[in-house]
C-alpha cells in the first residue's frame, strides 16, 4: 500500500464492505502511529468514515467470532 494513499484506502475499503473491522482499525492506527501526523484529506476520509459509522451504514465489527 503506498503510504501517502494507504489511510483513505483503508477508509474506501470500510466503506465498500460497510464495516470497520479490526484488522482495518488496526492498519488505520499504525499508519497513524507511522506517519506521526494526519493529512488534511486523510482527516476527511477519517471523518467521512465517523459519519458513516454515526449514521449506522458502517458497522464496527468485534473481534470475537
């Protein structure tokens, strides 16, 4: 994943399969953690994907099965 798309591919792949799963969560935590700062347009996919989440058309998935 190319880093400086790697954030807002995570999000677009939240919101194509409707959930946030851990294994997503988890990649979007340690590009932030990498990366030590937030895009402007990362920060609007983050948000687009809050929203969406609000809004209960992305459901966050637990990690127990």
């Amino acid at each position: 994943m190319q880093a400086t798309h790697a954030i807002r591919q995570l999000v677009e792949k939240a919101l194509y399969i409707k959930q946030l799963t851990p294994d997503i969560e988890n990649e979007i935590n340690y590009e932030l953690t990498r990366l030590g700062y937030i895009s402007d347009t990362d920060y609007e996919a983050l948000e687009l994907l809050m929203d969406e989440m609000d809004a209960g058309r992305v459901q966050l998935v637990s990690s127990r099965r």
